[in-house]
C-alpha cells in the first residue's frame, strides 16, 4: 500500500535554469549550477524509475506500506531516504536509488567506482549511506515509541537500486557480498527470494511479533508527520549575487568661469506653474527604470513586473536576473 509519494522538487530545478541565464556568474558558480541541475535530474529520474516497479508491486499489497522520498532531521543529524517498506513483521527495508551514467565497479574491498569514457572516479558507499540512515531513522522509531509487539529489536534491510540499464561489475561473493545491489526491475525478484530464504521457521517466529495493516499505516503516518523537506531555494554562500564594483570617477577639474555681467530684466519674469497632476507626492516611491540591486538600466515590462507584485519586490524594481532571487 503506498502511503507517501516523492516531493515535488520542480521548483528547485526552474531555480537552477533561471540561475544559468544570468551574465554574471564566474566560472565556479556556472560549473556548479551545471553539475547540481545534472545531479537534481538524474536524481529525479531515478527515483520516479524505482518508484513505478514499487508501486506496481506493492499497490494490492496487505502486508506492507510503502512511502517515498523521506528526510528526517533528529538532534542535527540528516536522514535522506528514497524508499521505505514496513511490513506486518515489523520489517523496515531502507532503499537508496543511484542513477550513474557511467558503469558501476565494486572491488573485494566493498569500494564502489563509476567508469566513464573520461576516467574512473570513486563514490561514496551507498550500503554505507543506508547504514547511517539506519541508526538516525532508528532513534526516531524510538521516540515514536514504534516497537514490536514483543519488544523485540526491530529488524532493517538495505537496498540499492540502479537503473535497469545499468553495467555492475562485482567480486566475488564470498569475497563482498553485493546480492543487495540490484537494478530496480528486479525488486519483485528480489523481495521474493528474500522471503523464501527466511523460511518456514522464521515466519513462524514473526508470527509472534506480527502487526495488523492498520498498525503500520499509523506508523506509516507517524513517519511523514517528521518528514522535513529540505529548501529547495537555498543555495550556497558563495552563490549568492555579488555587489557590481563602481568604477572610481576622476573629480572634474575646476574651470575658470569668465565673470558674468549681471543684468537686470525690466519686466519681471513669470513663475512657471505646473499642473497638480505632475506635482509627485513626497512620500510617493520614485519608479525609475534602474535596478535596485546592480544599478543597471531595466526595460519598461521588467519595472512594471515589480511593481505590480508589491509584496514580492516591495515597490523597488530589479533587473531579470535579480528578480530571480526574491
């Protein structure tokens, strides 16, 4: 049964490909933007591919919960989860997707590299990454007060799953045991032998500890009550837009004035009377079509743009590329 769907993050990525249109960037912030919107999309996709062979294979289930797309925060430690299953036996299998666009090499050492054509570069450990996931999402269960029935230690399993298409190069078994790295289309394989392994007697023994489907959707619920999403408009310090240098102006020099003979007029000159309607109110805001950030000139629909949301821009107006900032 599927409880929780995974955020949507297109406002993260409408962020990034508004960011890569400004001409101010440096280099180091037009690298970065480049890898994070790649990092973001293959992500997504990732996810959304794990996510279909999931909820195919546990849409009719009655014995497990399914939610996507978890991060809890518990005494300053982050816990990112793609996929959490609790099943009736007080299982909880951890999930982590990778979508590499390189060939995945894992040595007897349990080290994990990606092939491109350019090179090898070696990863973090994904089952590592899982395990540290574990022990966050383990004090969390605990304040939850979300036990077995017997108070028996509650039971994790952790999976990797790749894109289908994926290239995994293993050791030997006895050597790194990688039986838990396996291309998403092969869960239902994979949940299935993982049961029949387990065998007549342990299913009996979790007879025992055994919880209703009511049970673990309230846990379920629990869970996403402490789900944090992260910002998705926060950036980096260094992101942030930096002040325009003002080019330093040589003072003028002074120019000797000839004198000037004073002449009087012999009609008084008229006071130039203008009509109220162009008289600005003092406390008006002056609507000048420059930047309140860069100082640069603006078009006439960007001005407009800013005024008319006040409370976004508050009556000051900005260039595109600041306008993305608010």
């Amino acid at each position: 049964m599927l409880l929780k769907s995974a955020d949507n993050k297109s406002k993260r990525e409408t962020l990034l490909e508004e960011l890569q249109r400004s001409q101010m960037l440096d280099t180091r912030q037009r690298k970065w933007l480049r890898e994070e919107l790649s990092r973001l999309k293959k992500g997504i996709q990732g996810e959304r591919d794990s996510a279909h062979y999931l909820d195919s294979y546990f849409k009719n289930g009655v014995n497990s919960v399914l939610l996507h797309d978890l991060r809890f925060v518990v005494n300053g430690e982050v816990a990112q989860i793609d996929h959490l299953i609790i099943n009736r036996f007080v299982g909880f299998f951890l999930l982590e997707t990778k979508n590499y666009s390189g060939s995945l090499v894992i040595n007897e050492q349990g080290e994990f590299t990606v092939e491109y054509d350019d090179g090898r570069y070696g990863i973090p450990s994904p089952i590592e990454q899982s395990l540290r996931h574990e022990r966050i999402l383990s004090r969390l269960l605990e304040s939850l007060d979300i036990v077995g029935r017997t108070q028996k230690q509650l039971e994790f399993h952790h999976v990797v799953m790749l894109h289908p298409k994926a290239i995994i190069t293993r050791p030997s078994t006895k050597a790194f045991d990688t039986k838990n790295v396996i291309k998403s289309d092969q869960f239902p394989t994979w949940h299935q032998q993982f049961v029949d392994k387990a065998g007549v007697g342990a299913v009996f023994k979790n007879l025992l500890n055994v919880r209703s489907l009511e049970t673990i959707k309230e846990w379920g619920d629990k869970l996403i009550r402490q789900h944090r999403p992260a910002d998705l408009l926060t950036l980096p310090e260094f992101m942030q837009p930096k002040q325009p240098v003002k080019a330093a102006v040589p003072a003028p020099m002074p120019i000797k004035q000839a004198a000037v003979p004073s002449i009087q007029p012999t009609q008084p000159v008229p006071a130039i009377v203008r009509p109220a309607s162009t008289v600005a109110h003092a406390d008006a805001p002056a609507k000048r079509l420059i930047c309140a950030h860069c100082g640069a000139k603006i078009s006439f629909p960007e001005g407009k743009f800013c005024w008319n949301n006040v409370k976004r821009f508050g009556g000051v107006a900005y260039c595109r590329d600041h306008q993305a900032l608010f």
